[in-house]
C-alpha cells in the first residue's frame, strides 16, 4: 500500500468517529469553481446548547400559545356555527360547525418539532428544529439572565451582590462565559472562508505548539495546553492560520481534551480530505492543579491519529519526532 493511500480501516474510522459537540453533521467540506466564492460544499448544523436552549423556549412559547388557541378556535367555532345554522338550514350548519371546531383544534395543537434539514438553512448557526419565527436570539441576549444567576450564586456563597466591588460582577462573569465558550457560534464553513487550495503538495504539513484555553465541561474550571497538527495532503492544503482558527472553534465550548482532540482531527479530515491527521493535545487541567489531589505539574496528553498515520508506523513516528523537536 503506498504510503498516502488510507487503508479501508482508516477510511471507516473516519465515517464511524465520534462527532459529538460539532456544529455540522456532514462527512466533508468540497471547494471548487462551482460558485463565485468557491465553495460547492454545504454544512448542516447539528445539536448544540443553544439549539437546545431555542428548542425549549419554542416549546414553552406553543403551550402558552395552546391556550390562547383554545380560546379563539372555540369563539371562532360559535360564530360560524350560528351564521350557518341561521343562514343555511341545519344540515350546512352542521358540517360548517365541525369545520370550525376542526379549525380551532389545529390552531391549538402545538407546532411539531421538525428535525430535518432543508436547503437554505445549512448556514444558520443556532438552527435545528425548524421554527417558523426563524429568528434565534443573539448570545447578547441571554446576558440578563446569565447576570440574574451570577447574582444569585454570590448571595449563595453568602456574599452582597449590593457591595462597591461585586455591584457589577455578575454582568462581568456572564460577559466571560459567553466569550469563553464563543465557539459555539462558529462553523468551521465560516472558519475555513474558502481558504483551501488545490497544490501538487503530498508531503507532511504539521503546525505545533498552537495555544489552546477550554472550559472543563465537568467543573467548569479552564484547562489550557498547546495543540500540534499534523496532515498528509491529497492535492489540497489548508491556510495554516486555518488550523489554529479550527483548535479555537473547539476549545471555546464546554469540552474534555479527548473530545477536543478528536473533533479537531475530525475538522481537519473533513475540510480538505487528507491521507491522513495527526494530533496531539497536551493540557494542564485546572480541576487538577486547584481542587482535588491538586497536583501543580501534572499533564494530560491526549493523541487521535487517522488514515496513515493510524496505518504507517513510520509516517507517524515522523511526526512524533517532529513535535518534540524544539
């Protein structure tokens, strides 16, 4: 097997890997002449908090809305019901009156949850069930209750929200949290900006030591290491400013290093289609160094590796010693 050829292994661990906390739910990302910026692929997003959060406030919204729906179904029902028994006779009024209650029975039935993604919407970042509004609120948006809740916690603590140094703390720390799990309203279509380019380039591309500050999902205390990539080209390399916007769109979201490592590799795979990813992580947990055994030198390294360097051990011991080279 020549050596930037993925082996049938390496192909379906790259279809059967874990995409959880993607925002896109496609295999690849294609760029070519098609359209005028370049771009013929698409990008469907998937679930994520956000989109989870809409899918609740839309449902809350359709059972306020059921019983104003009751109301004006079963008046609108009354009326038609005595115009047509007036004006027609019994038999039409009858079947007008159950038209009308039919009427009103729809309008009070909530709007079914739609999961399937149509043409048009591949671009929206916080779309997922299809709402009719089409109208998502902006992460602005949800300061004043993020604020209400960090104002909540400081009480619990039992500190004064009302005293000179904390009276604007809560709306600081929701200011944070939003810009610290950004990436949530990133795509990697919108990352890449087309910047793949098709280059006679199949030798190993490899970007170390690129920073990378993440939230632990479990404790929601930061973890901070460095991200290296590495990638075999098939015709096509990637604006290597690219690799470290990719490591940003991951690690600003509530995450674990293994996950993270995956996804980024998986990104990678899909925005140029490779013979292979490499990439390792090596991070330094917070919620190992400050609570805990609370040990100050410890590190995680975490390594996903697809296609040939899965397959080839001398393509991946090539970047190995690559990385480490200082």
């Amino acid at each position: 097997m020549s050596k930037f050829e993925i082996s049938d292994d390496a192909d379906e661990l790259n279809q059967e890997i874990d995409d959880t906390n993607f925002p896109t739910r496609s295999n690849s990302i294609s760029f070519g002449a098609a359209n005028g910026n370049g771009s013929t692929g698409s990008l469907n997003n998937g679930y994520g908090p956000f989109a989870n959060r809409r899918r609740s406030s839309s449902i809350r919204r359709t059972e306020s809305e059921m019983t104003e729906g009751d109301e004006n179904g079963a008046e609108a029902a009354a009326e038609l019901t005595g115009e047509a028994v007036n004006n027609n006779g019994g038999e039409n009024g009858a079947s007008t009156n159950v038209t009308a209650i039919s009427g009103g029975l729809n309008r009070a039935r909530p709007t079914p949850i739609r999961t399937i993604s149509l043409s048009g919407h591949e671009k929206c970042t916080f779309h997922h069930d299809l709402e009719l509004d089409h109208k998502p609120s902006t992460r602005e948006d949800l300061l004043p209750l993020m604020s209400k809740s960090y104002r909540m916690l400081l009480s619990s603590l039992g500190e004064d929200p009302e005293r000179q140094g904390l009276l604007k703390t809560p709306e600081r720390a929701a200011k944070a949290m939003l810009f610290f799990t950004k990436g949530y309203d990133q795509s990697l279509e919108e990352a890449l900006n087309g910047a793949v380019f098709d280059e006679d380039h199949d030798e190993m591309v490899v970007v170390k030591d690129i920073e990378m500050f993440s939230m632990c999902e479990h404790h929601l205390v930061p973890f901070y290491g460095k991200v290296s990539i590495g990638y075999l080209p098939c015709k096509k390399i990637l604006g290597l400013s690219k690799l470290a916007r990719i490591v940003e769109i991951f690690s600003r979201r509530l995450q674990v290093q293994e996950r993270l490592t995956k996804q980024i590799a998986v990104a990678v795979t899909q925005a140029v289609q490779p013979a292979g990813v490499a990439v390792i992580i090596e991070g330094v947990h917070m919620c190992m160094v400050m609570r805990g055994v609370q040990k100050i030198n410890s590190k995680t390294v975490t390594s996903t590796m697809l296609g040939v360097f899965r397959d080839d051990p001398k393509t991946r011991e090539e970047f190995l010693t690559l990385c480490n080279n200082k």
